[in-house]
C-alpha cells in the first residue's frame, strides 16, 4: 500500500498546468527525502512514466542548476528545475460536483496541522479508479486547493465506512504508517454477522492470501502460506440468528474481518464476496442496503504528540436496522 503513488498532486504546477514551461520548484521540508524520480511521476500530471526517465537521462532535469540521476534524494531548499514537457493533448476532466465535496467535508470528525480523519460514507471509494472518477482523496483536494500536502494514510474499501486518516504533512504520513507496519494503531469494527456467536471473545489466527480468479476478480483466502492475520473478535449484542461484534485487528490484511468472519461461519451481513446468500436477503428484507461492516474507532499516537482516540458513529440506517432485530 502507498498513498503517496496516487498522488499526481502539487498546487504549485499551477502556474503551468499544461507542463509547457520551465517551472522551478523549492522543495519544502515535507518533500525532502523523497527520489527525486517518484517526485516528477507524482508531480506531472499526464506525463508517461518513460518520458519522465528519459528528461531525468538527458540531464534536462536541474537540481541547483546541476545534472542529477534518477535515485538522487531531494533536500529541503533544494531548487528542481522541471523542463517544458509536451504531452498529446486531452480532454480536462470535470471536477467534482460541489454538493459531493461539501458532503464529504461534512464528515469530518478531527483535524489538526498534521492530520484529518474523518468518517467515511458506505459506497465512496477512497480514491478514483477502477470506474470511479472522484473518491475520498480527489474530493477533499478539490475542497482545499491550496493545501500544500494531502494523501491518504491507508485504506478503507469501498463499502465499509468509518474512521479514514489523511495526512497533511508528509512527516505525519510516514509517522502513521510506521506505527502501522509496527501493528501500533488499535483499528476496532462493528460488523452484524450471520448467527449467535457463542464462547465470548476469540481469537481469529488463519493467514491470508490474495487470489485472482480467471475472471480477474480479486479474492483473499485463508491460506496455509499466506500473510500471518490476527483477529479478536468480541460479541457486543446478540440477536435472534445474528450478531453484533466488536472486531480488534491485530494485523491489517486486504479484507481481513471480512475473510476472517467467513472462515469463523459467522459471514457479515450484505457481503457479496464472502458472505452468505441467504443471510443477505434476510438482512435486505429487513432495509440494509449495504455491507454492514464499520470502522468505529482509532487509537494511536504519532512521536512527540499525544495520544489520540477517535469514534465515528454508525450511520442512522445501520442503526436503525439493529433497533429492528429481535435480542436474544
């Protein structure tokens, strides 16, 4: 995973939007550190991956007016000089519809001068592709246009909602990510599963892999040479024939509650990909639209900051489906 590679993002290439000009770059301290090639590939929209190499081979790229190579890591202050780049011309795409961004500010839950986390909407991809024009990230830079640094911090699927960090420091970026690779952030879910659980809380320990069906769709399977994956699964409530858990991820693998519900026989309600048919027109008949699978709750703490906790609340649907089941 990384945020940074869907980037393509840098306010100051307004002053030529078309790359048709020399533009003269002074790289900030969120910058340095950075290949000074995977700079150019996030910073010119547009621009093929080979055509960036080959200015960087011709010496046309300019680091204090000096040749650099492809690996050179840029430092604070250092001025980059970025050629005229003709690229074939395309039709400018049309920005987000204003209502969708102001929708997506709107669920905001904390911000500060490193981070913004908010609570994601069921069925608003984190970033545009696959289908998607605008996702999460394209949203909330068209919001605020003059933002220096703006990338996502990890990931959500598309139907799950709940807690989604953004960085707006890169510093913050690689702050929060080491703590992930460290299994240093507590992700707490809330899924409805198919039947009573029984037994109380219980570890989840079945390694995952990820699968691509002959059809190209991607599948995650418990498998014995796959990823190491923990999972605390702890019951909140329990319903006639379902299940409210609490869902602590140890580790952070591709659809890990969703893998590791199935594997457990208790599937979540309105999964498509790993859930059961049958269970799912139960939960429809009843009003829920979508996976019922939420990112409740983060706690973590970046270096030299205090510790801090956020909640998102469940959406009023999901709610209001949990205040129809039957309670054992």
């Amino acid at each position: 995973m990384n945020p940074q590679a869907d980037s393509g993002y840098d306010p100051r290439m307004k002053t030529d939007p078309d790359h048709s000009k020399v533009v003269t770059l002074t790289i900030a301290v969120e910058e340095a550190g950075q290949r000074v090639d995977n700079f150019l590939l996030k910073t010119l929209k547009g621009v093929p991956k080979s055509h960036v190499y080959r200015i960087l081979r011709k010496g046309e790229v300019r680091v204090n007016k000096g040749r650099i190579k492809a690996e050179y890591r840029l430092n604070v202050g250092d001025l980059l000089r970025i050629p005229p780049i003709r690229v074939a011309e395309r039709e400018s795409p049309q920005g987000p519809h204003p209502r969708a961004v102001a929708e997506i500010e709107a669920t905001i839950l904390y911000e500060d001068n490193r981070l913004l986390v908010l609570n994601k909407p069921s069925g608003v991809a984190v970033h545009g592709g696959s289908g998607v024009s605008f996702g999460v990230i394209e949203l909330l830079r068209a919001s605020r246009p003059d933002a220096p640094f703006l990338e996502l911090c990890h990931r959500l699927d598309r139907d799950t909602s709940g807690c989604l960090v953004l960085a707006k420091r890169r510093s913050a970026l690689r702050a929060f990510q080491e703590l992930m690779r460290e299994d240093k952030v507590d992700k707490r879910y809330l899924a409805l599963v198919r039947g009573e659980w029984s037994g109380g809380k219980r570890y989840i320990d079945a390694p995952l892999r990820k699968n691509q069906l002959a059809s190209g769709e991607r599948m995650v399977r418990v498998a014995p040479d796959g990823k190491p994956s923990l999972s605390l699964f702890m019951p909140r409530e329990c319903y006639v024939g379902s299940t409210l858990m609490e869902v602590q991820l140890i580790t952070g693998r591709t659809h890990q509650v969703r893998v590791h519900s199935a594997h457990s026989g208790h599937p979540i309600a309105g999964d498509d990909k790993y859930g059961d048919d049958d269970f799912n027109r139960e939960m429809a008949a009843k009003g829920l639209k979508r996976l019922f699978l939420h990112a409740a709750s983060l706690r973590f703490q970046l270096p030299e900051q205090p510790p801090l906790e956020l909640h998102a609340p469940l959406e009023g649907a999901l709610e209001g489906l949990l205040q129809r089941l039957e309670k054992r």
